[in-house]
C-alpha cells in the first residue's frame, strides 16, 4: 500500500553530462488537484563537491539533516509538499509546491532554526499546472513493478 513516502530515485546528467541523482515523490494528488497549491518554491544548496560532482560525507550528512527537518516542519504543518530533490554538479535543490510564499518562507525559517547559516538561495514562481513536477517525473520516475520485491 502506498504512502505519502513513496519516493523514486534514478540517475540522470545535468547538460554539461555530469550526474545528477533525481528523487521524485509519488502520491502528491491531493496536493495537486489543489489549486490553492501552485506556487513552485526551489531551495538551491551549491557545494564545494566531490570529483564526480555529489557532496561529501559531511555535507551529505547536513543536507540529509536538513532535509529531515523539511519534512517534518511540512508533516507537522501541510503548507507545503517536497516533490523533488536533484543533487549532483555540486548542487542539491529541493522542489516545493506550496499555496503561500509568507508561509512557506515562515516554515522554512523554523525548520532551519537549529542550523548554522547554510548557502541556501531560494526562486519561486507560479506553476499551477505542476509543470516542473510533471516533467521531472516523465524524465526519471521509475515504475514499481510487481517484481521489484
């Protein structure tokens, strides 16, 4: 049975042809098929990566971290949804879609309150027809089958 934390993560290259990992969430229809949910809010995190372009373990560990701690301030206060992480090219971004900037940014700023300063930079627009979502999800999502047991 699936739950709010089905997740797909697959492998796919940035334009420059490094990696870039894309993990994409599953079972966000009520979010979706809310209008109030249409604005698409990126939170960008660029990092001093390995040679390959993904961070290392201390970095991993932070984001992972603060990742967590997205999804527990957004669990406890449906606000906003993750619906996509890319990471790799030195770079990890977090996609949202969320019915308020004020909020979100409220949200946010709570959820991080326990970090030190990170180099975050955040871009939101208007995307009522989930367009982002859309894409990233034909480009990568990877079916689950009744074999993957």
């Amino acid at each position: 049975m699936a739950n709010n934390d089905d997740w797909w993560t697959s492998p796919t290259e940035a334009d420059n042809g490094s990696l870039i990992m894309v993990t994409g969430r599953r079972n966000i229809e009520k979010f979706r098929r809310n209008p109030k949910f249409s604005i698409r809010v990126e939170i960008a995190w660029t990092y001093t990566g390995e040679a390959n372009g993904m961070p290392d373990i201390e970095t991993s560990k932070l984001m992972s971290d603060v990742h967590d701690a997205f999804l527990d301030i957004f669990d406890k206060d449906p606000v906003a949804i993750m619906t996509g992480i890319y990471t790799g090219d030195n770079r990890r971004d977090w996609v949202f879609y969320t019915l308020s900037t004020h909020i979100f940014q409220k949200k946010i700023n709570e959820a991080l309150a326990s970090f030190p300063l990170l180099p975050l930079e955040i871009y939101c627009e208007n995307d009522p027809d989930w367009a982002e979502y859309y894409e990233m999800r034909e480009l990568s999502e990877i079916a689950i089958s009744d074999d993957d047991e």
